[in-house]
C-alpha cells in the first residue's frame, strides 16, 4: 500500500513539472506589459523600467521560471502587484473557506444523492422514479447562480432563516459559520447531487442485473444486505470519479456562488486576480487548483484499490 | 390443468411438492406464460434432472421455487409449493430469505459472474453462516475456510483471502458449491453448474456434486441441456418443452424406453462415444417462442408422427405411460420409439 502511494506520487511529478511551466509560461503569453499596467498610464518610461526591475521580468525566462519554483516549494508564491499582500497569504485566507463549502457541498449532496439513487433505482419505472429524474434533470439544467438567488429570496429575505452573505470564520463563531454555509453549500451541492444521482442511479440498475446480485439474494441475505453491500460496493465506482471531479471543480470553479453570497473563498480571489491581471496571485491561485486537483486523483484511485480489487497493487 | 399422478411417498421421504405451477412474464404484448401447469415431486436424497432446450422454462421453474424471479416483471400466477410441508407460496420475501440457505441453496451457470468481484471468497462463503447461523467472524472464517477445504480448494487458509478474479472457473464453482453447503440445505438446485467448464473440470464438478450429496442426504435439482451429464448424476429426469413437463421418468427408463416424440429426438441428437457425430442429428426447427405456444401438443410443428387431432385444442394431458413414467404425448400407446440401449 505504501509502496502503491509513494508510487502514485512520484508519477505526478512530471505532471507537476509540467503544469508549472505551463502555469508559468501562459502568464508571459497574456497580452499587455504587467509592468506598464502596474505603474498606471501616467508613468514615466523610467518608472515603468524601474518596476520592471523590481519583479525581475528583465530577466532571462528560466532564471526567472527557476526563482518562481523555487520560493513557491519555500511557500513563497510572491507578491500581490496590487495589494502588496504576500500572494501566499491571501490563498491562505481563503483556502479554508473555500473548502469549508467545498466539504459542505459535497456533504450535501451525498445525502440527497445516495439514497434518491437508490430508490429510483431500485422503483424503476414508477412515479418515485420519474420525480427523482425529473428532479435530477432540473438540478443539472438550472443555473446555480440563478438558485442561490431564489434561495436567498426564500430563505433570508422571505423566511428570515439564514444570512443572504457573508461569511464568519469557524474560530470565531461555529454557529453563525455554520449558518452562513448553509445557503451557499446548499446551492452548490443540488448541482452536484443532480450529477451524482443521475450517475449512481445508471450504475446501481446496472449492478442489479449482475449475477452476482442474484446469488448475494439466492443466500437468502436480506434486501438491505445485498443492496447496501453487494450492489453499493460495485455500484460507487463511477460515483467516485465523479466526485473527484466535482471535488476539483467545487474548490476552483465556485466563482459564480461565492459571488451571490459574499463568501470570500478562491474564486473571489481569482476574480479580482484575472481582472486586475495580477500575475502572482493567478499564478498562486491555478498552481493552488492543480495540487487539489492532484490530491483528488490520488484519493480516487486509493478509493478505487478499495472498491475494485483488482486495480489493487500487489 | 392435469398434473403429474405422483410416485408413492410418504411425507417424511418427499422434500418438495411443486403442484401445478404457473409464472408469467411481462413481455411488449402484456402478460405471457413460461411455465405451464408444472408439477412434480423431489425425494429426500433424489437428484432430479430437468431437461429441455433453451427457453423452455427449467430457470424459471427453479428460480419461482426459490423465490428469485424478479418481481413486478414477472408473476406466479399459480400453484402450490410445499417444502418439507410447509407452503412456500404463503411466505412474504422476508421469510423466503430466512429459507434460502438453509434449506434452499442454488448453484448456478456461470461461475464466472456469480461471486461478486469486490469481495473476498471467502468473505462471500463466511456472510452465509453469519446470516443464517449467528456466527462470529472468527467463527465463520473458520467454517468457510473447512468448507473450501471440503469442496477440494487447496491452500484454504490463504485462499479465503482471495477475490474471485484470482481463481479459475473450476475453482470459482467449487466456491459457489461452498456456499451452496454452508448451512447444509435440504435442497441443493443447480441450474447448469457445469456448461460454462471445460469437461476435465467438468467431471471433478460432478463428482464433488455427487460426494457431497452421499454425504449429506441432500436432495438435488438439476438442470441441465446435457443428456450425458443426466445420464451421469440423475435418479430422475423431467424433459420440459414450451413451458411443461412432457415426460417424466426414472433415468434408465426414460432412456431406453422413451414415450415421447421429443425425448427420442433429444436422445438421437445426444452425442455417442460409440459413434462418429460428424452427422449430428437434431430435432428440425425451433422451440415456439414465448406467448406464442402452438395449439393442441406444442411440439407438434415438430413432430414427426404429428396427426390431425395433435393440432388444436387444449395441450394434450400428462398421462400414465407407466407405474412411474408420464408423457404428453396423445400417441404414447401406438408409437414404439427409440430409446438408447
Ligand atoms: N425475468 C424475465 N423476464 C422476462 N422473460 C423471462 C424472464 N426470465 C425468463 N424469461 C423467459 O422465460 C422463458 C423461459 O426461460 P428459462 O430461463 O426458464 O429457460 P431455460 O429452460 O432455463 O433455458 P436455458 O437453457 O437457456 O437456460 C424464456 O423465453 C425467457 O426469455
Ligand atoms: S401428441 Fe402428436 S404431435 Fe404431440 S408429440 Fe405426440 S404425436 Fe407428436
Ligand atoms: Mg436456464
């Protein structure tokens, strides 16, 4: 098992070179001179120069690809060009944010999915069925921008319930943390347990006309049993690669919701970034993205060793 | 519906009673019958064979008794099933499962699907004795690993530990016939556990069956297209066509004397050591599709002493051809047919 992961991690090395050239190498490609942005169109030619100098982009490529690497494995990712805020710092402050909803949302929407999926598949064909993929249907086609608004109308504006925005760090007080969450988490997670149902629904009434079901039924295990052991083992495996991609994409892609609520998290973050072409903290923010996404991977595979002997290392 | 006039038995020798048994199928035209008006006794320590074509029901006979045909696409529309007395068709899906296993056990075809691939064997043989019997892990682990000891695997101990992909097909349906054992079953019914082997693992397969069952008294059902494994293993054999039993008889008997028009052609198609096959025979044609049985005798498109009065009306009734030998045929007693001798 050891051996499995340390060799899972060493293969992602390339990869991550690979990624840092690129992640390096894209900002250089954006059109326009980060250092004329930065010094504002009054500038003088030596006050652009100077600028230059101080972030190093007169610099020959590699030396300056090189110092990038380098301070960034030191957790150095540099400089804000705006806020002069350590970019490493800003990332700090809205990582856990940002995967507080993630977790949230993923939470979410297990529980609505797992057992939506499994009761539609099991009633396939009937009135409970067609809701759930009606259901499913809506939760993939509606804009989840569009639903955190509505929620936000019923749920703080209307009832009173929640918080419209914002967001309390955990330290400070777990409740009002929790109930800011909920509203955001909720919104990204019906997104998500659309997928999953939709996903796991497939795979479980194709599990179910397995073989092996009929001989898990025919040793007389009851109906919990079977579903809940023999059908769910074989059935979680497309589920999984679909959250590992719904992990990926909740930590970078969550722009639109972070938007709607206030919520601080890294797409906040990328935003004010990309429009304000402030290289470091882009390039901080994708090298961010790419590590989760890394880590995801890895875990979906590990989960997969456990659902799936045979892909196990021996 | 007629039925088959039962071979004397007392209660206490007779496992299961299968009394007139319907089951339909949920097909495009609505609701069709597969199995028609089935009955037949299995004695204690009997191994019945049930022989037929594909398609002509011997599954889904066996799959109703145990209560695994799928629900909603398909029903028992009639009949009574009586195990050791007690009446099967009055028992809710909960009580079949406490009957399977311990008095049920199934083996089935393909050995190479059955075992579910995420799970160790030997978990897979332990979960039935944890279900049915109220072992500990440790307890359990300790009886699947006797049973795969039992059933000829060797290296039990390390094997248990195993997933079904790193046995072969001969070996996973010595696991399959583990599980089958485990809660030592009155009834042990298996629907061609060998047509998937090759035949050298073929013949272990049937021995284990056959020591198995000395030992235990158990009774067998066994389903299978192959005439020479009949010949091998079974006390008595039911020939089913179209959804009925067409003839019933004691082994030798249905062999060398057959009174009906489709076993003699089942025989003259079997295969001989003594003779060249290169000229297979076979019966002509194909069995009728379901919900489209012919009327009158539903073999009689291919029947080669078909007669006017076999064409219409009601399937022909399963008469008396003997003290222990019934057919479907309307000209059992005019016909001389060619059995094996
Ligand atoms: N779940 C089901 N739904 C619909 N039709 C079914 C179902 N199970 C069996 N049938 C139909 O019932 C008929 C009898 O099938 P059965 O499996 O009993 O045949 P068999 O005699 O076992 O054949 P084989 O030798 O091929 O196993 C077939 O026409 C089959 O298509
Ligand atoms: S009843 Fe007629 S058609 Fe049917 S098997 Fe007998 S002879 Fe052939
Ligand atoms: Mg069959």
């Amino acid at each position: 098992m050891l051996r499995f992961l340390l060799l899972r991690v060493l293969t992602t090395i390339p990869v991550l070179v690979l990624v840092t050239f690129v992640v390096f190498g894209l900002v250089l490609l954006i059109p326009g001179d980060p250092a004329v942005t930065i010094a504002g169109p009054d500038a003088t030619v030596e006050q652009v120069a100077a600028i230059r100098e101080r972030l190093g982009l007169d610099r020959p490529l590699l030396v300056q690809y090189w110092d990038w690497v380098t301070s960034a494995m030191a957790g150095d990712l540099g400089t804000s060009l705006y806020t002069s805020r350590a970019v490493a710092t800003s990332i700090g402050d809205a990582l856990p944010v940002s995967m507080a909803l993630a977790g949230a949302a993923l939470l979410i929407s297990l529980v609505i999915a797992v057992p939506m999926a499994i009761v539609s598949a099991l009633r396939r064909g009937t009135w409970v069925d067609r809701v759930a993929t009606l259901g499913s249907s809506l939760g993939i086609a509606l804009p989840s921008f569009w639903l955190g608004l509505v929620f936000v109308l019923i749920f703080s504006l209307t009832l009173g319930w929640l918080p419209a925005t914002g967001y309390v760090p955990f330290a400070q007080d777990p409740v009002a943390w929790l109930t800011h969450l909920v509203l955001p988490a909720l919104t990204l997670g019906i997104a998500g347990a659309a997928e999953s149902t939709r996903q796991l629904r497939g795979s479980i009434i194709g599990v179910l006309q397995q073989d092996y079901v009929r001989t898990a039924r025919a040793k007389g295990l009851r109906g919990r049993m079977v579903v809940g052991k023999h059908v769910m083992k074989n059935a979680s495996v497309p589920l999984v690669t679909v959250l590992g991609l719904q992990i990926t994409a909740l930590l970078g892609g969550a722009v639109l919701v972070e938007q709607v609520f206030g919520v601080p998290g890294l797409g906040q973050v990328a935003i004010a970034a990309v429009t304000t072409r402030d290289i470091p903290v882009i390039q901080g923010i994708v090298l961010i993205a790419v590590l989760v996404a890394v880590v995801c991977n890895l875990l979906v595979d590990l989960v997969y060793g456990y659902l799936n002997p045979k892909v196990r290392p021996r | 519906m007629t039925r088959t006039l039962p071979v004397a038995r007392t209660a206490a020798t007779t496992t299961l009673e299968v009394e007139d048994l319907v089951v339909e199928v949920l097909t495009e035209d609505g609701w069709a019958t597969v199995v028609d008006g089935v009955s037949f006794s299995l004695g204690r320590g009997e191994t019945l064979g049930i022989v037929g074509e594909s398609g002509s029901g011997k599954s889904v006979t066996c799959l109703s008794i145990a209560g695994l045909m799928p629900p909603r696409q398909t029903r028992v529309r009639a009949g009574t099933l009586r195990l050791l007395g007690q009446d099967l068709t009055a028992l809710d899906q909960r009580q079949m499962s406490d009957i399977r296993g311990p008095k049920i056990a199934m083996i089935f075809q393909e050995p190479m699907s059955s075992l579910n691939p995420a799970f160790t064997v030997g978990d897979q043989i332990a979960e039935v004795l944890r279900r049915h019997e109220g072992l500990s892990r440790k307890e359990s682990k300790a009886r699947a690993i006797e049973l795969l000891d039992r059933v000829g695997v060797p290296n039990p101990a390390r094997r248990f530990g195993q997933y079904p992909f790193e046995f072969s097909g001969g070996m996973r349906q010595r696991v399959m016939i583990a599980i089958a054992l485990a809660c030592t079953p009155d009834i042990i019914i298996a629907d061609e556990p060998t047509t998937a082997l090759d035949v050298t693992v073929q013949a272990q397969i049937l021995e284990l069956l056959r020591e198995i069952q000395r030992e235990h008294g158990m009774s067998v059902i066994f389903i299978t297209h192959d005439l020479g494994v009949v010949a091998d293993v079974c006390d008595r054999v039911l020939v089913m066509y179209a959804g009925q039993i067409v003839e019933g008889a004691p082994l030798d008997e249905l062999f060398e004397d057959p009174q009906h028009p489709y076993m003699e052609g089942l025989l003259a198609a079997m295969p001989r050591m003594d003779q060249r096959t290169d000229a297979l025979v076979s019966i002509p044609g194909h069995p009728p599709q379901v919900g489209a049985f012919p009327a009158g005798c539903r073999f009689h498109p291919r029947c080669a002493y078909v007669r006017p009065q076999c064409t219409d009306g009601a399937a022909p009734p399963l008469e008396q051809a003997g003290p222990t030998h019934t057919t479907r045929c309307l000209r059992h007693l005019e016909l001389t047919l060619r059995g094996t001798t």
